[in-house]
C-alpha cells in the first residue's frame, strides 16, 4: 500500500512542487494550507492531490486533522514541514506579535505535526520526517530575527528528533534552501532581490523543483541511513 505523505503548506511554492514530488514517487499525498482556498482548489483540480486546510500552529488542529488523515488513509508515515511565513522588520519596529506569530508557525507546526504523526511512525517501525529550514536560519539575516531564530530552531529540533527516532527506522532531517523563486520572494524588494542574487554563485534564484528532488531522496526508501543532516540547497550562496 501506498505510504500516505502530508506536506505542510502543501498546495503551492516549494511545497507544491514537493506534493506533486512525492505523488509522483508513488505517495498518497495530503498537502495542508492555511487559508487560500482559492489556490488549494486550483491545485486540487489540476493534480488530484486532497488538500486539507488547517493552522500548522494550532497544536489541536494538528492532532485532529492528522487523526482524521489516520482513518481515511492509514498511518502518516511521511511529514515534510514546509510551511512557514515571515514578519520581517528590525528589531525595532518588530512587535512581539510578529515574534510569536513567526516562533508558532514555523517552529510550533514542526513540534505539532512531529507530536500528532510519531506514534504512528513508531508503530509502523518506519517513517520520514523532512523540515525546512532556510539558508537565513544558518547564517542570520538583517531585518529576520524572528524567522531566523524559528529556522535555526528547526535545525536544532531536527538533530534532537534524529536521536529520538533512529532505533524505530524513523528519519529526521532539514533542508535549508536559498532564495527560489516563490512568492515568498516576490515580496523582496527588486533592489534587495539583485544584491542578493549577485551573491549566488550560481548567478539565479533557485527552484521549487530543485528543493523537492531533495525532499524526495530524504523520504524515499534509499534514505534510510541519512538522518539528522540538514541539505543545504542554495546555489552555493552559504557553503557550512
Ligand atoms: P509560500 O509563501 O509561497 O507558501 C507558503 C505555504 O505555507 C502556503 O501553502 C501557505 O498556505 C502555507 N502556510 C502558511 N502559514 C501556514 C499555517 N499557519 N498553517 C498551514 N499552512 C500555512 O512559501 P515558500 O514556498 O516560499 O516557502 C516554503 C517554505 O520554505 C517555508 O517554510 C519557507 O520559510 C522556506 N524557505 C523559503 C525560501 C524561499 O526563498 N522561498 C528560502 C528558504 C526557506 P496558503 O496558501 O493557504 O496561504
């Protein structure tokens, strides 16, 4: 049978293109949004993926939605942590709305999601489990003290859960891409995006694709022996 895959913020940017990855791979995929009803009906239709919308920091709504998931299709053995935002600002004019709401999303939905599907993947004695991080959560970034704490974070959940789930054939690993070309990066300001670009050594942004043939390696069956690790897919712009 088929292992059922949810990805976090599933239906599009980098997590489409890691729905549509791991559908091709053979997975049954459940990609969960936040709140674009419009775009998850879209990507629906078009790809015949089941979308689920529910708030990834909402520790309940994680039990339940993964719970009901369990019924429907079986055990979770595969979660990809993908989605997240940004409430970028200086330290200065970040408020403590902004922090929290950045630490809940991206780092909380990580421990949600972990909390709601690892009973499950214990029981089946195998299960992946893919985090991303950022390029900005290794080296910092002006103006994202929020968003670069939440994704250094999740290296460091990463490398904790590793240990926890190694002796029941689960793996845990991040992923911390550069800048690719989602609407995330569209919300850069065209001068900031240039200045940046011209730091890549590879001379572009990259893209959604190339971060989801790295979750698919991650969660496939070959994988078993890579755990803990953090892929950084960046075009070279922070080598670690
Ligand atoms: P997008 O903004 O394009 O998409 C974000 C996705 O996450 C959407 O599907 C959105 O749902 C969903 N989402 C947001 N908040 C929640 C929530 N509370 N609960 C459930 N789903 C939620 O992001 P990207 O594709 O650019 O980024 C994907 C991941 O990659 C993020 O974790 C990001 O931090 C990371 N990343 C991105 C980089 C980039 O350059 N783009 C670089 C490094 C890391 P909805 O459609 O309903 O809004």
């Amino acid at each position: 049978m088929a292992r059922v895959a949810v990805v976090t913020g599933g239906t599009r940017g980098i997590g489409e293109a890691i729905s549509l990855a791991l559908k091709e791979q053979g997975r049954t995929v459940i990609a969960n949004y936040a709140g674009n009803d419009e775009r998850a009906r879209e990507f629906s239709e078009r790809t015949g993926i089941t979308t689920m919308k529910w708030d990834v920091g909402d520790h309940e709504a994680c039990l339940e939605h993964c719970s009901r998931i369990t019924e429907d299709h079986g055990h979770i053995q595969i979660v990809v942590n993908n989605a997240g935002i940004t409430r970028d600002g200086t330290l200065a004019k970040m408020s403590f709305d902004d922090w929290n709401e950045v630490m809940r999303v991206n780092l909380g939905g990580c421990f949600n999601m972990a909390k709601a599907c690892f009973p499950g993947m214990r029981e089946a004695k195998w299960g992946r489990i893919v985090n991303i991080g950022s390029i900005n959560g290794q080296a910092g970034q002006y103006g994202q003290v929020n968003y670069a704490a939440a994704k250094s974070g999740i290296h460091g959940f990463t490398k904790a859960l590793a240990q926890e789930g190694a002796r029941f054939g689960i793996t845990v690993n991040a992923i911390a891409p550069g800048y690719i070309d989602t609407d995330m990066v569209a919300a850069v300001p065209d001068e900031v995006l240039t200045k940046i670009v011209a730091k890549i050594p590879v001379g572009r942004l990259g893209h959604a694709e190339e971060i989801a043939r790295g979750v698919a390696f991650l969660t496939s069956e070959d994988a078993g022996f890579v755990t803990g690790s953090t892929m950084s897919l960046n075009g070279g712009q922070h080598m670690y």
